[in-house]
C-alpha cells in the first residue's frame, strides 16, 4: 500500500497493467512445494483477488505456460484473455483491448537470457539430475530445467513454426480490425531497434524481437511499454521500458 496507495481508491473497473513475468502461475502441479509451489501461488492468488482492482498482464519469460493455458479463454474488453481469477486476466498476444476508452495493443513472451549453461529436459536426458548435482556444485546457475523451471512458448526462438505462424496471424488480424492504431502498446520485450538502444549485446534481438519491429514501424500509437529489462527508463519519445516504475495511462 506504501508503495501504490491509489488502489484504495479503485474498483474492478480500474485495471493495472503488468508488462510480463507477473510470475502467479508457476507451481508445476498441486504437488510443488516450497517458494514455487502449489500453496505459495495459490496463497498469491488469494492475496491478489481480494484487491480492489482488476489485475491483467502480459506474459513474459518467467510464466508456467502449460499451466497458464491450461486456465479458461473468455472475451474481456475487445480481446481475449485466459481468465486466472475473475479480477487476474492474462493478455492474451496479439489482442487489442478498449480499457477506460483506450485501445492497447498486447504481445508477451521474450527469450530467457540466463539459460547459459543450458536447458535440461527430464523427458530426453536420462542424466539430468547429475547435471543439476555438478552445476550446484561448480556454483552455475545460468541453466533451466524443462517443464518446471522453463517452457519454450516464452518466445519465437523456441517455439514450433506452426505456433509462431498462428500467433502472427491472430495479432495482424486484430490490427487490421482497428487499421493499424491503438493508443498502447504493451509487450514484455521490445521491438529489435529499441532493444538495440537499451544493451549493449544483441542477445536479446531474435525473431521475436523482429517481429515486435515489424508491428512497432507500422503500428500508429502513442507509447510502448516493456518490462523484460530490469530498468526503468525512456528509451525514445514514445519507447518505455518499466520495472518498478507505476504509470498511469488515459
């Protein structure tokens, strides 16, 4: 409250916006235990509906997307949404929602970068809990673990063609419906020339980077937000890029 003390003014009609790894879903089953698990999420969850607001985020690279799809899709405000809780709505990529008048573009995912050392996947690799065993013990952590720890929906480098293909489809549908302008843009990484002007190394620029850049030279709109950075800054005029940062649109 100390640090957001609007919401006590708020109802279920004003909504907040987070730009991807919102981080509820991420327990791999109701058998997970510890900071991850099953009773942490659902007691998040709980804490998160009791709110006045109504919550709705983009995905980004820190998503259980098994999980996350597996939750009901409905139409809300325009777009489509996996509906958590009845006030925590996942923006569905590719949709353009009308929220307080306003119509926002929305396109998650990003390509984990702190993968290194790896991903290990427990269906294929017979050996991968010794290969837990020697990073622990050699102090490397830059690795992920298949189906608990990472999903490959979280972006078009690891996704298979046919998903790419559809999710590109959807998103130029709906903008083709609004002629190509919406007021927002909310993503979780940002387009190629933007991320271009925020690191230095270009491991964050791939296909689905590109594809944002394909939308961002084309789209008409006000602003853009992502949130896959870890800063809070003003990239261009109309590029932001949000971390701790609260920004009221409208």
């Amino acid at each position: 409250m100390d640090c957001f003390p609007e919401q006590k003014g708020m109802n279920r009609n004003d909504v907040v916006i987070i730009a991807g790894d919102c981080g509820l879903i991420w327990a791999k089953d109701e058998k997970a235990k510890g900071r991850g698990g099953w009773r942490y999420e659902q007691s998040n969850l709980l804490w998160l509906e009791d709110k006045p607001f109504t919550l709705a985020f983009v995905d980004g690279n820190h998503e259980n997307f098994e999980r996350l799809c597996q939750f009901p899709v409905k139409a809300w405000n325009g777009g489509m949404v996996h509906e958590i809780r009845p006030n925590i709505l996942h923006m569905m990529r590719g949709q353009v929602f009308s929220v307080s008048g306003k119509l926002i573009w929305t396109f998650g995912g990003a390509s984990s970068h702190d993968i290194g050392s790896g991903i290990l996947d427990p269906d294929t690799d017979p050996r991968w809990r010794q290969k837990v065993k020697r990073f622990k013990k050699n102090g490397i952590w830059d690795y992920r673990i298949r189906g608990s720890e990472w999903w490959p929906e979280e972006s078009f480098r690891y996704m298979k063609p046919e998903e790419v293909a559809a999710q590109k489809k959807e998103a130029i549908k709906n903008l083709d419906k609004v002629e190509w302008k919406v007021d927002y843009a909310i993503s979780h990484t940002m387009p190629s020339s933007i991320i271009s002007l925020i690191c230095e190394e270009d491991h964050d620029i791939d296909a689905h980077s590109d594809f944002l850049e394909e939308i961002h030279s084309r789209l008409d709109f006000r602003r853009w937000f992502g949130g896959h950075f870890h800063k809070d800054a003003q990239v261009t005029e109309k590029d932001i890029v949000l971390y701790e940062q609260i920004i009221r649109i409208g």
